[in-house]
C-alpha cells in the first residue's frame, strides 16, 4: 500500500521525533484500527505529511502530527470555527479549522502540543497555524493561532472570523 510506504520512510528519515517507538509498533496499530489510515489519507492529501511524535502518557496510542515544513497548503486560508463561518457576512473563506478537522477525523493542536512539535525541528516559519483554544478565549470573540520567528514560538490571537492565506492548521490523531 503505497501510504504505508510513505508513512514507514517518514518514520525511518525521522527517528528524531520518535526514538523509543518501532515501525513494528506503528503497524501494528494500524492494523488494529484500518480507519485510521482513512485519517492518515486525508491529512496526507491535504500537505500535512504525518508522522509519529509521541506516545501519549494517559493512553498510550501513538500521536500522529502533521509534520510538514509550513502549515498544510490544503488546509489555509480558513477562519477559526463553523459559528465563525456562518457569522462572516462577505469574504467568506473556503471553510473553518475547526470543521476541517473533525471533517479529516483530527483534532486541532493544544498550544502546548504545537510547542512539543518545535521541539521536534523548525516548522511554521513562513505560516501559521490556528490551535485549539480555551472556551474563555472562545466566547469573547478570539482565538489563537502560532508560528515560529526568529527561534522562538509564538503564540497570538486574532478574531475568529479572520483568515489568511498563510494561516491553516496542524491535526493530530491518537491510535
């Protein structure tokens, strides 16, 4: 299956990003839940380039990432969440990160995610990337979004009806 092979030289070229985990594991995980390659597809197709950042401590299931050098060319230029959407009058963008991501099957990056993956190499330094944002945030109108400049990440917010070319977002998946 050709994703599987460009899943397993991804996770081969990077062992940074994984060293305590062996493809051996990764397959056997995904054998054990064939919707998750749907997933994997999706993010794929959409520029992401999955990898496998982590194990997760709670749950133990493997945490795919959207790896890619820039946010994912397919999923820019979207405001933040459907109410969002609904709520721009003109200009509206294609779509919304949020809706995006429960469309693929992901979940949008926890700040705190999106910092363990710059740990991980130099991504977002051209782009940015919406994350998940606190409820409070949320219903007074705002939400955030990342990047990284000058070796240092930031973190920013913005309206939730703004979008940018340059701005998408990251998935993560558990298995």
């Amino acid at each position: 299956m050709e994703l599987l092979d460009t899943l397993k030289h991804r996770f081969e070229k990077h062992r940074h990003r994984h060293k305590a985990i062996t493809w051996a594991q990764v397959l056997a995980r995904l054998e054990g839940r064939p919707g998750a390659l749907e997933v994997l597809r999706e993010m794929e197709a959409s520029g992401g380039e999955p990898d496998v950042v982590a194990l997760d401590g709670e749950t133990k299931s493997l945490v795919f990432c959207d790896c890619a050098a820039e946010t994912p060319a397919g999923r820019r230029s979207l405001c933040y969440d459907e109410a969002a959407l609904a709520a721009r009058k003109e200009n509206k963008p294609q779509g919304s990160a949020v809706g995006m991501a429960e469309a693929m099957g992901v979940a949008l990056l926890t700040e705190a995610q999106y910092r363990a993956l710059q740990a991980l190499g130099e991504f977002d330094l051209k782009t940015s990337s919406w994350v998940l944002t606190p409820p409070g945030v949320r219903a007074l109108g705002g939400a955030l979004f990342c990047d990284c400049r000058y070796g240092q990440v930031f973190t920013y917010h913005n309206g939730v009806q703004s979008y940018y070319a340059s701005r998408g977002f990251r998935g993560a998946l558990l298995i």
